[in-house]
C-alpha cells in the first residue's frame, strides 16, 4: 500500500481508538473519583491510612481537571509550556516526523499497545510485567503489528537492565527488535528498541548508529532521545548524555525525568548554572505531575533529590512519601539511598541499597558513573553489594 494511505489509514485508526479510550477513561475516572468522594471519612476514624488521603486528594484533583480531559484529548501533542526550551525546532521536526512510516493496525490491537506505553516510565517491575503482557495481547490480536513487538523489546531491555540481567530477558529483547525491524524497517520505534538491545548486548557503536537512524527517521521522537542519553551516561559519555536529554526535554516538555537527568550530566561537566537552570524545570514539571496524581512514586523520588541540589528542605518529605506508598519499589530504594548519600548519611543510604542490590536489581555502569554513589565507594559493603550488579 502507498505509504501516504496507510499513514491516512493510521491516523484515523488512532483517532477512533483515542475516542474510545478517552470515554473509557472518562467512564472509569467518575466511577472512582465517585466512590473515593464518598468514602465515610468519620467512620474510619484518625487511623485513615496515607494511601486513601493520597487518593482523596488524587480524587479532588482529577474532579478540577475533568473539565479539560476533552479539550487535553484533542490536542493530542500538547505539552507543558517551558522558556527554557524552545518549541519552534520541535514544531518544525513534528511535520517532518508525520511523513515517518507507522503500520496500520485494528482499533483492538492498538488499544492495548497504548496501555502498554503507560507503564515503562514508571520504572517499576509490576509496571513493565503489565506492559509487556499489553504489548503480548496486541501481538495476540495483530501478529504483524511492529509497533507492539518495539514496546515489547524495550520492556524486556529495562527488565534486564535493572532487574536482574536475565539472559532470557536479553534475548527476548534481541529477538523482539529484530522482528520489529523486519515487519517496519522504517519505523523509528523499531531502531530505538534495537538501540537499547544492541546497548545491552555491549554494542556501543550500534547502539548508537540505531538511536541515530531513529532521529532521521522521526526527529521529534521521545524515546529516540532519552534512551539514547540513558546509554551514553551509563558508558560514561556525559556530554552525549547532556546533548540528549536536552533534546529529550525539549520534545516531550511535560516530562519531569529528562530536564532532572539532564542537570545531573551538567553538574558532571561543570556546567553549574545551565545545571541549576535544568533542575528547576524539572522540579516544576514534577511539581505539576504531582499535582494532578500525587500517587506518583517516580516524580516523588526522583524530585527529592532535585529539591536537594535546589536547596529546598521539602526534600525529605517527598522521599519519605514515596518510601511509604512504595516501600519495596527498585527506583524509590535508589534514590532514596542516593538523596541520604548527598546527606552524608552512609548507614541509612548503604541499608536502603542493601535492600536492591542484594537481588541483584541495579544497572551497574550507571552506578559506576553516577556522582550521587561518591560517598559510598570505598566502603567494602559498598563493593561487595556493586559486584553483585551485572
């Protein structure tokens, strides 16, 4: 088929299934914010637990913002409005990346692919064994639909690189990509899913050449970007690491992840005031994210230790937060030990991390780059919980 019609065919196939979704989720949010509304709060008495005035609050929250859902599902590309970085490239490079190719698929299928790419960011394993099971059902539905297959390969990538190392997860992600790649070589989502296998499999110039290919392809794609920044930290390529998480906060400027990492790369290269000017726009989206779901452990987390470098003493709420709501999570324990480690306080980051890198959760050479592990290098619990990491 033409590719212009098939691009026509998608994205009337995806605004049929973003109504579908949008009533859905409009259906379901009234539901819950009903009945979390209605809770008898008196009969519960003082002992209410954190987790239900978290969602109290989430509810009310949700319950101000309902009025904008429509107008927010009809602006599909809308973002966080940001002076520090600019749209007009990203606008420039959104038409450019319209003409990239992306398969058609049923309204079925591509429903559960999007509920698949709600869970990676959140960087916990519960989240990414839901979306790998969203991209298998699309799979299931649709077996030649690449996209799922891409979403599919980077959740089995971010499970072996944080999770264990599992050689099955590497191969799952190897083989995943490259049938990814087979059905939509000229897709972008494809060539960022081989970026982050090839990383893993200790590819570094592939890796690279992938994540490139990505950006030619689809210059205004997210992923391309932030997991290409991710790969060149963990190599120890800072400047790489700065350029594109730059240019990952710049495409996507609700995401609080990007602007926070890219701090940390500046204060690596010295770049101090450029450092502190990227902290404070991640701390402002983080502020907004949280403000329409306080429940969001990795803004909670991640924030803490951007509050720290801002000077700010909400720091070790927003940690503590986040420990009660997820006390078992991988990405809560880390940064909650890197934010005591800033601190000066080894015992209580060194017993947080004892609690994930004695599974053997943690990415090693990211660890090895990182600043925030100073503190901790030459204690020998230190090294012996590092030798654990793959």
């Amino acid at each position: 088929m033409d590719p212009p019609v098939t691009a026509s065919r998608n994205r009337l196939d995806e605004l049929r299934v973003l109504r579908v979704v949008t009533k859905r989720c409009t259906q379901a949010l009234d539901r819950g914010i009903q009945a979390v509304l209605e809770i008898d709060k008196s009969s519960v008495g003082p002992k209410l637990p954190k987790q239900l005035f978290a969602l109290d609050h989430l509810a009310r929250s949700f319950q101000q913002q309902s009025q904008n859902l429509q107008r927010l599902s009809s602006q599909r590309h809308a973002r966080v409005p940001s002076s520090q970085f600019p749209r007009a490239e990203v606008e420039k490079n959104r038409v450019k990346s319209r003409h990239s190719f992306r398969p058609a698929t049923g309204p079925a299928a591509y429903e559960y692919y999007l509920r698949g790419r709600q869970h990676p960011p959140r960087m916990t394993k519960a989240e990414l064994q839901k979306s790998g099971e969203m991209f298998a059902r699309a799979i299931e539905l649709d077996a030649a639909y690449a996209p799922a297959f891409a979403g599919l390969a980077t959740v089995h990538a971010t499970m072996y690189e944080w999770f264990g190392g599992q050689a099955d997860d590497l191969l799952a992600a190897e083989r995943a990509s490259e049938r990814a790649l087979d059905l939509a070589p000229g897709m972008a989502e494809a060539h960022v899913a081989h970026g982050c296998a090839l990383a893993l499999s200790r590819r570094p110039a592939e890796a690279e050449r992938a994540f490139e290919q990505a950006i030619r392809i689809n210059p205004n794609l997210f992923d391309a970007y932030y997991y290409s920044a991710r790969t060149n930290f963990a190599r120890g390529d800072i400047a790489a690491s700065a350029a594109r998480f730059r240019k990952a906060a710049e495409v996507r400027q609700d995401d609080f992840q990007s602007p926070l990492l890219l701090s940390q790369s500046l204060r690596m290269l010295g770049r101090l005031e450029d450092a502190a000017q990227a902290n404070k726009e991640g701390i402002r989206r983080a502020e907004h994210v949280l403000a329409l779901n306080p429940l969001d452990g990795r803004a909670l987390s991640l924030g803490a230790s951007a509050l720290f470098h801002d000077g700010r003493t909400a720091q070790v709420e927003w940690s503590r937060r986040s420990l009660d709501l997820y006390p078992d999570d991988m990405s809560t324990l880390v940064n909650a030990a890197c934010l005591h480690a800033k601190l000066g306080q080894k015992e209580d980051a060194l017993e947080l991390l004892e609690r994930v890198f004695a599974r053997g959760w943690g990415k090693r050479d990211w660890v090895e780059h990182d600043p925030d592990y100073d503190i901790l290098r030459d204690d020998p619990r230190f090294l012996k919980l590092l030798a654990r990491l793959k």
